[in-house]
C-alpha cells in the first residue's frame, strides 16, 4: 500500500482518487444508470492515469486473452453486420420501409435512441478496460476490498431500512411512493431495489464476518441485519431477486463454517417473519403461490390452498387453466424451462433470431431491431393461432443474447470464460478448505454472486448495456483479480 502523506502531493492524491472512486460504486449503483456508467467510465480513466503515473505492474493471462479476442470478434462482427451493403442494416431498413412507410418513421425513431450500433460498440470496451484496470489495483495493492465491503454495507443497510420505512407507511424518507406490490425506496420507478440488495448484500455478510468484535454482540447483529436485508428483497416486489438471494444465504452457509449457525437463524427468522407478512399482503401472497404452483412444489394439493380465499384460489385457477389452453410451437419447446418468465416470448424471438445466423449472430443491438422483422412474419403466418413472440430491447437472459446477437463463436468464447472462473474459483475454495485463512474467506462473496449471475434459467438484464451488466463485470473483475493475485502467493 502506498504511504499517503499529504493531500498536496499530486501522485498521492491520485492515488486517494481511484481509492475513493472505487468505494463509490455502492453509492452511484443507486443513484442511476446515467451515474453508473459516467462512474465507471472516470474510474478507468483515473487509474490509467494512476497506472501510468506511477508505473504500476500488471499480469495478463488467459482471462484477460479470452476477453480481449471476445471483444474484438463483437466489435468487427457488429462493424461488418450494420456497415457491409446488403447484410442486416439495409435488410432491417428496406423491410421497416416496406411495412411501416416510405420514410421510414420507425427507422428514424430507433436511429434517434440507440445511433449506429457499430460505433456503440466501442463503448463496450469499458468493461474489458474495467477487468484490466482493477487486476492491476489489486495486484499493486493500491484497492483495499474490506472499505469496498463497508461501503457496502452502509448503502444496503440503507436501502433496505428505506424499503421497510415504504412498505410500512407507504412512503419512503424521499417520499416515494409505494407502487401497487413493488417497494423501491431510493431507486424510485425503478423496480430495481431488490436487485441491488439481492447484488450487494452478500459484500455486507462479509464485512460484518471480517470484524474483530464481542462474538456475541457479532453475532446479534448478523442475524438482525440478514433478516432485514431478507425482509426488504420480499417486500421490494419482485420473486426471482429473493429467490436467487436465498440462494446465495444457502452458499454462505456451505461454504464458510463460521457463518453456518448466524445464518441459519436469520433464514429461519426470516421466514417466520415472512410467512406473517403472507398473511396480510394479497400480492405477496398470490405472487409467491403461485410460483410454487408453476414449479409443481404444491402439486399434490391439487392447485388448492388453505393459505387462499375461495376467489383468490378460483383466480389463479382460470389463470392456469388458461395456459394450459395456449399450444406450444416447436420455438416454444426450444427453451419450456422458462415459460413461466414474463420474458417467455421475447426468448422465443431471440431463438428464431439465432437460427437464421447461428455461428455468427447479427452483432450488438441487432436484437431489438431485428425481431420486429421477426415479429412481422409471424404476424402474417401464423393465422388464428397465439402469439407466441415479442419484442424488447433485449432478450431478458444472457445466454440467448449472447447466441442472437453474437453467435456460437461469442457464445463459446464467453463460456469458456466463464468456465476458467469456475475452475480457478474451485481451486481457490480448496485452498480455502486447507487453511480456513480470512484472506481467502473474503473473496467468497465474488464467487457467490457470479454462480447466481451465470446461472442459466433466470431472467436477466442485458449482457452488454444496462445498470445490470456493469454490476456483473465489476463483480467478475475483483473475483478474477482475487483468483489471480492467490495463484501467484501460493
């Protein structure tokens, strides 16, 4: 670590810069995705000059090789889609003209929000500068990852006493309202509260796990805050953060043995807590009820529930009745493990979309211009029958991005990526199991979040462009930094 000695001095201060901008990213992740990605962006930008200044060492390997050929396939891949005559761009733009008019209004109006997508495309490499800039951080020990963990944990702990306040009184300290189920606190209209929480909570765990305190007193405050941190993902609104953040509570309590009674109590409260508030919440209630209908947990109970009003349970009823009625094509067979997502029939669309280019894709953004094509001949095809199609700025879970939009080839490069991780995080868990070290423990966190990330059969933000993603490649960046820096110590 450097020795910071006076705020005057101009290569100390930068230092403090990149330091201070790093703790940060807790704080601007609530505060929007304009701010995030204005963030993100000063960050690379303050530690190249950082990096320069001081001459700091770096390390590439196989991660960094495997990312760098990804984005420069997408990046050519999407140059050649929408700059070569006769490929995607003048085919989407002859057959939008030919069906919405001679000026083409629908052409101009996506032009106006997303530009060129071969020019955007370089704005990509913010993440691939991201994972670089942060291994040589650490590998410098410029970053100290337990301040990030404090960070962490004051910004959670807010955001969930804010949802609670909402929740309870129907407005939150900004004085935003609750909207019909969902509880945003600070973020809003944004119904992504529990997301953040489901993202960063896990980064809190481990600060409170990292403090030398009364074990006793350690442990009252452990459970207290996983139970309102819990409390506040119900509450926010949305069923597959909770689910996914109990998950991860079950991989805490796997991996680190420490943690294992703390964690049991707080789970166990929770759900006493939760099962109450069932009680007197309709939305949350039904939402969950019948999500364990549509896994089959409640089979047995003939789709009956004692938990239920006779309407609530002759709604829900119709309601399944219903879909069970609605044909399944062939492209809906492609991917029934998740046709009960509200994204169901955008992820048909990306399936028909790959299959016209499967080895390449149509390149980044295609997607959302692309599947109104798509839309428009099923429109004309498929007669009488359902829709089983939709169109979105993106497909709502990685992998079907990955494969409409860049291809097997990107597909593979990026599963193979994410197949090195795994591997060196296994390796670092064995390691850990050998010498229990609080070093080690701390990077479990990193190593949680990415397994829920990566996690196929969910629905997703975008892979490349959202609030979401730039979460996703910061979490990977400070895992494979910490995966890199333990391979060279040991």
């Amino acid at each position: 670590m450097f020795k910071l000695k006076s705020l005057k001095n101009q290569k100390i201060s930068s230092t403090i810069v990149v330091q201070t901008l790093f703790y940060l990213f807790p704080l601007t992740f609530i505060l929007g995705n304009l701010v995030v990605s204005l963030h993100c962006v000063i960050f690379i930008l303050a530690s190249t000059y950082l990096i320069y200044q001081k001459k700091l060492n770096f390390r590439f390997n196989n991660q960094s090789w495997i990312l760098v050929i990804f984005f420069l396939y997408f990046f050519f891949l999407t140059f050649v889609q929408f700059q070569y005559p006769g490929l995607i761009w003048d085919e989407i733009i002859t057959e939008l003209k030919n069906t919405y008019g001679g000026k083409g209004l629908l052409v101009d109006w996506w032009m106006s929000e997303n530009g060129n997508p071969a020019i955007k495309t370089l704005l990509l490499f913010r993440f691939l500068f991201l994972f670089l800039v942060i291994d040589i951080l650490f590998f410098n020990k410029v970053i100290d990852i337990k301040k990030f963990f404090l960070s962490s944990f004051i910004c959670t702990s807010f955001v969930s006493l804010d949802i609670l306040l909402q929740y309870i009184t129907g407005s939150d300290i900004f004085n935003y309202k609750t909207e019909w189920k969902y509880n945003s606190g600070p973020f809003g209209d944004e119904k992504i509260a529990n997301t953040y929480l489901k993202n960063f909570s896990f980064f809190s765990f481990f600060y409170l796990f990292q403090l030398k305190e009364n074990k006793n007193l350690k442990n009252l405050s452990f459970i207290f805050i996983i139970i309102i941190h819990l409390t506040a993902v119900l509450v926010a609104g949305s069923r597959m953060p909770m689910i996914l953040f109990l998950f991860g509570c079950f991989f805490i309590f796997l991996m680190v043995k420490n943690l294992r009674f703390v964690m049991s109590v707080g789970v166990f409260l929770f759900l006493l807590i939760s099962l109450q508030i069932a009680k007197t919440d309709t939305h949350i209630k039904n939402s969950y009820y019948k999500f364990f209908i549509d896994i089959n947990i409640i089979k047995n109970f003939n789709n009956k529930s004692k938990f239920l009003t006779k309407e609530e349970n002759k709604n829900l009823d119709k309601e399944h009745h219903l879909q069970k009625e609605a044909s399944i094509d062939p492209v809906a067979k492609d991917i029934l493990f998740l046709r009960n997502s509200g994204h169901y029939k955008v992820m048909n669309t990306a399936i028909v979309m790959w299959k016209e280019k499967p080895l390449t894709g149509f390149g980044f953004k295609a997607f959302r211009i692309k599947c109104l094509e798509i839309l428009e001949e099923n429109n004309r095809e498929r007669g009488d029958k359902a829709q089983k199609l939709a169109c979105g700025n993106h497909p709502h879970n990685y992998y079907f991005e990955l494969l409409s939009e860049a291809g097997l080839i990107g597909f593979f490069l990026i599963l193979l990526f994410f197949l090195v991780i795994l591997k060196d995080s296994f390796n670092l868990l064995l390691k850990n199991n050998k010498r229990n070290t609080l070093e080690l423990t701390l990077s479990y966190p990193f190593i949680i979040i990415f397994l829920l990330e990566v996690w196929p059969l969910k629905s997703t933000g975008s892979f490349f462009t959202s609030w979401g993603a730039t979460f996703f490649w910061l979490n990977i960046a400070i895992l494979c930094a910490f995966i890199n820096e333990k391979r060279i110590k040991n």
